[in-house]
C-alpha cells in the first residue's frame, strides 16, 4: 500500500487529536472505569479508512505512555490496531455492521484492559471487564456513531 503525504498528514492529525483527548480528560481516561472520550474519533475509521487506523492506534500508543498501569498499558495499541481493523473492514458492509464492529472493538478493549487491570493491581478480572465494555459500548455506539453520520453528510460521502 503506497501511502500520500495526505495520508501521513491524516494519521499524525488523528493521533495528535486522540492524545489530546486523553490527557484533557484524563480522570476518566484510566483504570477500570475509564470512559475514554477519545474513541469517539474512532468514528471517523470508515471514512478515513487506514490512515485513522493508523493515527488512532498510534494516537493509543502515545497517549498511553504516562498511564497509571505502566508498560502494560503500551501494549494498547495492539489489540487497538486489531480492533480498528474490524470496524473498518465491517463499515464496509453497512451502517449496521459499523455497530458490529464498534462491539467488538469494545469486546476486545474490554477483554485486554481487564486484563492489565488484573495482573497490575489485581482488580476482579470480570467486574473490570463489564464496566469497560459498558462504558466502550455507549461511546462507540452512540458518540462515535454520531461523529461517524456527522463526519459522512459534513463530507458529502455517499459511503
């Protein structure tokens, strides 16, 4: 995949934005009740496609570092970089597929960050994981979602 200087230009725009986000609301960021307003950007994967794949899961990365779970938290953007993928595979099938994916990509965050709750600080694996999901699920499917109709009639995407 040849990527324009566009391209790049987007990612570093998606990654910065995501990073701001997280540290401006950085009490709500973190930890097992975390409701990261940042991921409302991830709204913005079907239109922009690989280079907000890209940006976002970076934007993950940096945004990371600082976090109160260490090294651990780093490794984020895997599972992120994997989650992104599937939401922008599955908008391609529809608006409701879109859902689908923001789901799974809530699943995904859920099940990783749980986990890191778990071996850092010993919280109760399931209970992290529910608030997670819960928290991730509304952002996605409502804020996100709602990012995603504003971005694509803004754009005069016919997607």
């Amino acid at each position: 995949m040849k990527w324009s200087s566009r391209d790049v230009a987007t990612s570093g725009v998606f990654a910065t934005l995501y990073v701001v986000l997280v540290y401006v609301f950085h009490p709500i960021s973190f930890l097992q009740l975390q409701l990261r307003i940042a991921n409302v950007l991830h709204g913005a994967v079907p239109i922009f496609g690989m280079p907000a794949v890209i940006g976002l899961t970076i934007g993950v990365l940096i945004a990371n570092l600082p976090s109160p779970l260490g090294m651990w938290d780093w490794l984020s953007c895997i599972p992120t970089f994997i989650g992104l993928l599937i939401i922008y595979e599955l908008s391609k099938l529809g608006d409701r597929w879109l859902h689908v994916g923001f789901v799974i990509y809530a699943a995904t965050i859920g099940l990783w960050v749980s986990f890191i709750l778990w071996i850092t600080l010993g919280l109760n694996y399931m209970v992290s994981f529910v608030y997670i999901f819960i928290s991730q699920v509304i952002v996605l499917n409502i804020f996100a979602y709602l990012f995603y109709k504003v971005l694509k009639k803004g754009l005069g995407v016919k997607k």
